[in-house]
C-alpha cells in the first residue's frame, strides 16, 4: 500500500515538474504570442472584416462600404474564373510537392558532396533563393508595363523587352519541333518537359538550402561507423542520411504547398491583387477570395503533412 | 592444454590470412572498376550541374547583356545577344539616377538588422513549439502558419494603416510630433522582433522541426548538470543548431534585401535599393529625360543587376567562411 502510494505521489510530484517544464517553454514564445496580441490578431480581423464588405471607388464620394454578410463568398464562388484558377492551382501544386521535394534533394546530397567546383555551383544554385521574392519577376513586369505605355505615349522608346525573353523563347522550340514532323501531342509534352524544368529548378531554390542545412547537421561520425560496419554508399543513405532529414521533407513539403499557392505569379495571387484595386466589390471581394483560398490550402497542408509525417524519423523516445 | 589453445589460436588466423587474399584481389578489382564508374558517373554529375547552372545563371546573362548594350544596339536587328558597342553607360547613369551609394547602404543596414533579430526570434519561437506539447500549442503552430499562407496582398491595407497610424501610448507622437512610424526602421524592427517579417512563419517551421530532431538525451544530460531549461537552450542547444540558423540568417538577409512587397509599404521615401530600382525610370522619365538617350528596360536590367550584385558577393564571401568555418569545427552533432 505505502509503496504504491509512494510511486503515486513520486508520480504526482513528477508531473508537475513537467508541468513547470512546459511552463518555461512558452517563454520562448512570448515575442511571437506579443506580435499576434498586439499587432497581427487585429490585422487579420480587420482583414476578415472586409471580406463582409462590399466596397466600391466613387469618384467624388470616395470609398463606399456596405455590410452584405456572405455575399462575397457567394460571388466568388459564381466567378468561373475564380474557381477556375483555384482548380489549376491545386493541380500544379500536387506535381510541385513531389517534383521540388525530389530534385532538391537530390540535389543538397550532391552538393554536400566534396566534388570540385562546389563553391561554384553552391552560390549558383543560392540565386533562385534571391530571386524567390518575385524582385525580377517584378523588373520584367514593369518593364512589359512601361514599355507599352511609352509606346502610346510616342516616345521613341521601344519594346526592348523582346531581346532579352526572345532568345530561349518557347515558340522557338515549338517551332522546331513542329518541323521534326512529330505528333502535336508528343510535341507539346516535350514543351511542357522543358518549361517544367525551367519552373522546377527556379522554385526549388530555398528547398535545396534547407535540405543542404540539414545534411550538414548530420555528425559525420554516423557515416564513419556505417562504413567501418561496411555499409555501401546506398545503404548509408537509406539508413542513416534518409531518416536524419526526414523531419526537413516535412518542412519542404508544406513550405512546396505553401509557396506554390502564394507565389507572386500565381493566377489567383495576380486576381486577388488586381480585384483590390479595381473592380465591383474591390477589396471585399478580394478579401474572401483570398480566405476562401487560404482554407482550400490549409486542407491540402492538413492532407499532406499527415501523410509525410507518419515517415518522418525524431530522435526521442515518445 | 596449451596444444587445444594453439590449435585454436592458429585456426582462425588461416581463415583471415584467405580472407586478406580475396579482400585483396577484390579489392583491385573494385579500385579500377570503381575508377571507370566514378568517372561516367563524374561526367555525368558535372554535365547535370553545368546545365543546371546555365538555366540558373541565363536570365542574369540576358540583364547583363542589355545593360552593357550601347543605345543604338537595341535597334540594330542583327544584335542579338552580344552587343555590337559594349558600353558602361547603363551602369554610371544607374549608379547617379538611382542614388546607389545611399540606398545601398540603408538596404545593409535594414536587411542585416531584420535577419539579426528574424534567426535569433524565429529559433526561440522554434523551439518553443518544438518541445511543447498540448491543444494550446497547436493553436500557435496554427497562427504560424497562417502567417506565411495568408496572401500578403490581403493584409496590405490594414497593416498600412495599423504603422501609419501607430501610436502607443501616444509616445510616438510625443518623439516625432505625429503618430505613425512610417519611413523609419520601427515597422522592419516589430515584424522582426516578433517573427512577423517576410516569410518568417517557415523560419520557425525550419527550425522547429530541427529542434524536434535534437535527441532528449542532451537536455536530460544539460539538466543532470544544473542547467535551467533557458540555461540548456543557450549553452547547448542553439550552437548545435548553428548550421540551420546560418542559412536563416541568409535567407532572411536575401529575402529583405530584395523584398519590395514590405520596403514599398514602410519605406515610401527611405531610399532602399528594392524600391530605387523600379522608381528611377519613371522618375527619370517625369524629369524630362524621355527622348534622350536611355531607355527604360535598359535601365531596369542594370539596376536588377546592381541590386543583387552585392548579395552574390557576400553569399560567396560568407559561404567560403562561415560554411566552410561550420563543417570544420566539431560544432556539429
């Protein structure tokens, strides 16, 4: 009786140690926790508050807002073009996740090589991860913009855009190949294939830093005693290299999903930005597209992380 | 007695002396065709890369060739890729129009202070969420990823408003004579400081997930030596994750120094480089200039290049560092 009772209090008082544990841990959330109480809680209130709002520019009498409840919703799901888009969207991601997460880190296990020229190809590779915010998709958008407007304007200033784009141009490769009298369909799956790849290697930057990172925090004392156990190059790689990383597929995963639907290129990113500043409904619109949006993308998150997670390796007992 | 043990002793070693012999025949066997293996494979790696790197590096040759094209070269047809007057023109008229040497460094000082505070909050934040367990917890991980799958174009406004009319306590209106923070490092400095800035949510997913790979065994073993939970995340924990704090730190670096979504918000006269760049042609083209010689995409080649031309220098200077710095020490595992 006593004995038990004793493990029941050693329990009691045990529990509450990690209780206290837990308690410290929070700690180490207090500046985000702030941020969100103070700042963002209200940002994306007011953010969903618009999504109520039908909002419209008149001229004299500037912004006019009405409360409609979920009309918006209800008009964003009658706009085809909307539903469209969200459609592809969905579908580009799905071949996004597997293709970035493959090739990236095929790609880190290279890199974290000791091949030759690997400072090289280590900062080349580091560009797509500069240019992941859209700066010189942007560049050549404005150039395209101006450019036109120029044009109307009579300045002699003309489209110089064309030297730049025109020399790995599309219409090129498909005109070639049109001349190699395959079969449209095989054409056209060549086209895709090579503008896929453009795609793949230009999104997979920061997926490729980060598996790079994480094959890096493995000890290289692990690889010493596969080997000495005369592990092969594969096995290692399957054994050890493959579970260590597994937590960073995770994270490159949902960071594939989440960047796949919220690049600057996106069709709906380019739709919600041109329906808040223009438009019937304007921002209110805008508003629910985007959070219409943003719970189609949480769902598939949801679908994928619990899949990828369940091979994910954590070095702790529970 | 002693007979058992030498027959003993010496049967084993008969085995491995055979052992040894096919070891080594296989052995050279292995080695050349190894060799012939690893050279195939070689050329084909380097091939992969190289082509890898091209289709990196050519949107960048195509800005460099236009920014080293003379003005009559745009209209020549037959000047395709290599200018026909190769000229620095583009490069000095950036360099003055856009005020380069002022934006250049305000962009160090922002990008260096936003990725400073971003590693340092996005890890503690990290492994907070690491080692928490429970509904509550949930809940915070959920708020961090909203953070980064929330489209920014959505917040832009009630965010605009939130620093242009920031006003704590009325303290800023007491410094400065008006409320708002706008045109100052304030509004870089809370996102930072509270892991809001750019693309922050996947810096704490990052580092999260390292520290859930981190083994309790270490922080048993930090706690059995007297250290508090703070004590074992800053004595032990965070040097182990150095190597994914390094490539934040750059990512968090890059991406404020590039970013115009957050610099166009915050920094509508505070020079930086992400927003000279797209306003110096127009500006250049209200101040009369159109009809001269310059042209607009021009322009903007050369300043996309300038813009990111000091990043590619740092990465390389701090990757031959810092990186190369990381794999030799034992800081790892």
């Amino acid at each position: 009786m006593s004995i038990a009772e004793n493990t029941l209090q050693v329990k009691a008082r045990r529990l509450t140690a990690m209780q206290k544990k837990q308690l410290s841990y929070w700690l180490f959330l207090v500046p985000f926790l702030i941020g969100f109480v103070f700042l963002f809680l209200w940002i994306y209130f007011d953010s969903i508050r618009y999504s109520f709002l039908y909002m419209e520019l008149r001229g004299a009498e500037g912004l006019f807002t009405e409360f409609r409840g979920f009309e918006m919703y209800a008009q964003a799901f009658e706009d085809l073009d909307f539903v469209n888009n969200v459609r592809n969207s969905v579908t580009t991601m799905f071949g996004n996740v597997i293709l970035v997460t493959l090739y990236s880190l095929f790609i880190a296990v290279i890199l974290s090589q000791n091949i030759k020229g690997r400072t090289f190809f280590r900062a080349v590779f580091f560009i797509p991860v500069i240019l992941a915010t859209g700066f010189m998709t942007k560049a050549d958008m404005s150039n395209m913009i101006m450019e036109q407007t120029w044009d109307n304007l009579g300045t002699d200033i003309q489209a110089t855009g064309t030297i730049a784009n025109g020399i790995f141009d599309r219409m090129d490769l498909q005109a070639y190949l049109m001349n190699l009298n395959f079969s449209p369909q095989i054409s056209r799956f060549v086209i895709n294939a090579v503008t896929g790849i453009f795609d793949i290697i230009n999104i997979s930057g920061v997926q490729m830093m980060i598996f790079l990172a994480g094959l890096q925090s493995i000890s290289p004392s692990i690889y010493e005693s596969a080997d000495i156990d005369g592990a092969t190059a594969w096995e290692s790689f399957w054994l050890i290299t493959f579970p260590m990383i597994s937590p960073m597929i995770l994270v490159n995963v949902i960071y594939t999903i989440i960047d796949s639907f919220t690049r600057a290129d996106n069709p709906i990113m380019l739709q919600v930005r041109s329906q808040s500043l223009m438009g019937k409904g304007g921002m209110g619109l805008a508003a629910a597209m985007a959070w219409i949006y943003f719970l189609v993308a949480l769902i598939f998150i949801g679908i994928f992380s619990f899949i990828v997670s369940r091979f994910v390796y954590y070095q702790q007992r529970d | 007695m002693s007979m058992s043990n030498t027959a003993a002793a010496t049967a084993p070693v008969k085995t491995s002396k055979d052992k040894f012999k096919k070891a080594k025949i296989s052995l050279r066997d292995r080695v050349t065709k190894s060799r012939i293996k690893s050279f195939i494979g070689r050329f084909f790696l380097y091939l992969l890369m190289a082509e890898i790197a091209f289709i990196i590096i050519f949107p960048l040759l195509t800005k460099l060739s236009a920014a080293l094209m003379s003005y009559e070269d745009i209209f020549d047809r037959t000047v395709t890729f290599i200018p026909k007057h190769p000229t620095l023109e583009n490069f000095a008229l950036v360099l003055k129009e856009s005020d380069y040497g002022l934006a250049l460094y305000h962009t160090a000082l922002v990008s260096l202070l936003a990725a400073s505070l971003q590693t340092l909050v996005c890890s503690l934040t990290g492994y907070g969420l690491a080692k928490l367990r429970g509904k509550l917890s949930n809940a915070v991980f959920f708020i961090v990823l909203m953070t980064v799958l929330v489209p920014p174009q959505i917040i832009l406004v009630p965010m605009y408003l939130k620093f242009r009319f920031m006003n704590p306590l009325g303290l800023v209106e007491l410094i400065t004579g008006k409320a708002g923070v706008m045109n100052t490092l304030w509004p870089i400095i809370i996102l930072s400081i509270t892991g809001y800035g750019f693309k922050n949510g996947l810096f704490i997913l990052v580092m999260r997930q390292f520290y859930k790979g981190v083994p309790e065994e270490i922080e048993e073993a930090a706690a059995i030596d007297g250290y508090g939970v703070v004590g074992t995340y800053f004595r032990i924990v965070l040097p182990m994750a150095v190597p994914m704090m390094v490539t934040i730190f750059m990512f968090a670096f890059s991406w404020q120094w590039t970013d115009t979504f957050y610099s166009g918000i915050f920094f509508t006269q505070y020079k930086v480089l992400a927003n000279t760049i797209f306003t110096m042609p127009s500006a250049m083209a209200g101040a009369g200039a159109v009809g001269t010689n310059f042209n607009s995409a021009m322009l903007l080649h050369t300043g996309v290049l300038l813009a990111i031309a000091p990043l590619i220098i740092i990465y390389c200077v701090a990757q031959r560092r810092i990186i190369a710095g990381i794999e030799r020490s034992g800081l790892v595992g």
